[in-house]
C-alpha cells in the first residue's frame, strides 16, 4: 500500500505583515533602520556578530522560482508537489521521471549566478557585520558568492549527487554527462530546447507557453514527456563493491549493458545530496544550525516566509535567545508577530526590524550607506576567523 503523502505546509499565501519600526515603509527609512539594527551595540551577553537566515526569494533575481511568493511554484502551478523522499528511494518509475525533469533543468541551474542580494551579503560580511550564514538554498549561490564567509546548507545542495547506500557523493556535472550518454534521444532534446531559448527566459509565463514548467529545486516538468524510457547510472563505488544489507548478506547491484541501474537492485541508488520532503536533516547538521544561532548576537532572515519547521525553529531559537530579528521579505511570514511583540513601540531598529522590500533593492542599498558610515574598526574583520566546516571550498574546487 502506498504510504499516505504528507501534507505542504503554508502553500497559500500568508497574512501581510507589520512593519517594525512603523516608518521604515520606503527604501530610505528602512535602509535606517536596518543601519541602526546592525551598528548599536548588541544585548547584554550576546556577541556582536549577526547570522543570516535566508530562502528561495533571494534567488528569484537569479532567475530561479520561489515556492510561496506571489508568482512561486505553488502559486502559479496548484498541481506541484516536490518528489517525497520515500518515494524516490522504493520507486524506480519515480526515480526515471525526477532524473529526467532534472536532467532538463540542469543547465539553467548550472549556469544562473549569485545576485546583488548575495553580492551584498557578501559585502556585509566585510564590513565585519555578518560572521556566517544559514541557508535554505540548495542552488550554492551563497558559497560562491562569499566563500570567506562559512555558509551552512541546511537542505543541501544540488551540486552533487548522494548514493542511499555507502553516501559517497559525486559531482552533479559528471552525472550530467552519465545522464546525457545513458539517454542520447533526451540529450537531442535539450540540445534542441537549449537551441530555442525556451529555457533561457527567465519569464515563467513565457516558459509555460513554451510547454515547460521550472520549479525552485531546478527541474523542469514537460507534460506528457515519456518519463518511461528514461534511464539512470549507478553509484559506481556500490557497483564495484556491493555494500552489505542490514541482514549481513550483500546487496545486489544490477545494470544494463551501458551501466545504467536496473531491478532487482537493492543498493547503488543516487539522489540529489538535499533533504527532500519528507526526509529528516542530518542531526549534525541541525547541531551546527544551533551553533550558528548559538554563536551570534543577531538574527537577519533574508527571503523567506519561514514556512519549513527547520528553518523557523531556527528564528524561534533566536527569540528565545533575546537576539534582536530583521527581517526583510516580501510577503507575510509564518508566526511572525511573536517576534516582534515585545519591542518597545518607540525602539527605532536595534530591538528588531520588519521590512516589506525585495532583497535585492534593499540589500545593496544598506550596504552603500554602511560603507560610508561603519566604524573602520570593524571593516574585514570576523569572518575569516571563523572555522568553515560546511563544505563550501569543496564547492568552489568543484566549479574550478
């Protein structure tokens, strides 16, 4: 029997928010703000530093899809769900048709870039501002944006793959071409829609008309496309030492003839190295999330509706820490108001900051006036003291 699916939360769209402090409506009052919440001293007994908590909207000008914004993925496609972990791991057809969709998608993601949001962070971080940053990203835009500053993938990236079994990971761009040889009618296909420029606008209406559908994880549905034919390789390391089963005996490994994966196989299956709905974040990795909030004095949350429990006991931990929040998105955010109830009506930014602004107009913005005003003995200082533990330089050896 088919496992009940579990329910996506906060699809529709949330109330919108108020705005702390009341007057911080247009780009100037909240790049005050803003400017106060960074430079007045943090509270009694917390560091100086402030930790980023950023989501999907800081990449839509890089020409990725959101889930919950006004145009994200759940808005504009009502029939999208993402791939349940369950799912991929016990469904071979499952496992075909998300490969496909991604293989599709693949170069689009492969070749967007940080923006003027990451950009800024990056600047932040210079300023001494920002020690490190948590995201819920799996597109790497942030390590590549600021390498010095430690970034903690708290869903994964998309720029390896991850074997179920042995979890040994390999870089998505050899799975790529693994992909593309096992399928070659699929790589016509993409070299022929590459061709068109149907995935090179970064309009989602244009791309519908054009018959695809690209959604925040990178990958592309093309209705009625024959998910059926397609096929995946192996993980390599389980294929030429088959790990053991939980009962002692060996698992099997089984492939055609070119090496792709075929039943009955019990081991060797490669997913994208993120946690996919309905699977559980590696406890070290909540542990360093913890550490991150632990470590810091301050809490900016960057273009998210915080609608995943993993990222909004991460907000939740900061309050109960009495760190000072900001938060800059566009649109309502889940449980918000608890974070700002007990700031005093007339604090003017450095108990906390509600801004409805995109990220990518404000952040620049902030950072212009920071340079010009933050106090020299904190320009290039505490980032690149900080351990990096995350695998970001692994990230940038990867693209290099």
């Amino acid at each position: 029997m088919r496992k009940p699916l579990m329910r996506i939360p906060y699809t529709e769209l949330l109330p919108s928010p108020t705005v702390y402090p009341a007057g911080a409506t247009t780009l100037s009052t909240a790049v005050t703000a803003l400017q106060e919440f960074f430079l007045c001293p943090a509270p009694r007994g917390l560091p100086a530093s402030t930790v980023v908590l950023s989501g999907a909207g800081l990449s839509v000008a890089s020409g990725l899809a959101d889930y919950r914004g006004v145009n994200g993925t759940y808005r504009v496609n009502k029939t999208y769900r993402p791939i349940y972990y369950h799912e991929f791991v016990s469904n071979h057809e499952a496992r075909k048709r998300y490969w496909a969709r991604s293989f599709l998608g693949w170069t689009t993601l492969h070749k967007a870039s940080p923006n003027a949001g990451h950009h800024a962070v990056r600047d932040l971080g210079d300023l001494g501002l920002i020690s490190r940053v948590i995201t819920q990203n799996v597109d790497s835009f942030h390590p590549r944006a600021h390498p010095h500053i430690p970034t903690l993938e708290l869903h994964g990236y998309l720029r390896a793959t991850v074997c179920t079994s042995c979890r040994t990971e390999f870089p998505r761009d050899t799975f790529q071409d693994e992909l593309a040889r096992l399928n070659p009618a699929w790589a016509s296909f993409l070299t022929d829609v590459l061709a068109s420029g149907a995935l090179e606008t970064e309009d989602p209406d244009e791309r519908r008309r054009r018959g695809f559908r690209t959604n925040p994880d990178g990958d592309v549905d093309l209705p009625d496309a024959p998910y059926t034919t397609f096929r995946y390789p192996a993980c390599p390391s389980c294929l030429a030492n088959p790990p053991a089963l939980a009962d002692g005996s060996r698992a099997v490994v089984a492939v055609d003839g070119q090496g792709a994966w075929k039943a009955p196989s019990s081991a060797g299956i490669l997913k994208p190295a993120v946690v996919m709905f309905g699977e559980s974040i590696a406890a070290e990795v909540k542990h360093a999330a913890e550490e991150a909030i632990d470590g810091s004095g301050r809490l900016l949350v960057l273009a998210t509706s915080l609608a995943t429990y993993s990222a909004w006991r991460l907000a939740k931990r900061a309050k109960d820490r009495g760190m000072p929040i900001a938060i800059i998105n566009v649109g309502g955010v889940r449980g918000e108001e608890s974070f700002f109830t007990h700031l005093d009506p007339k604090q003017t930014g450095a108990q906390g900051v509600r801004v409805e602004l995109s990220t990518q107009e404000l952040l620049p913005a902030l950072v212009d006036v920071l340079q010009q005003t933050a106090p020299k003995a904190q320009r290039n200082r505490g980032s690149s003291s900080i351990s990096h533990k995350d695998g970001a330089s692994a990230f940038k050896d990867m693209l290099s």
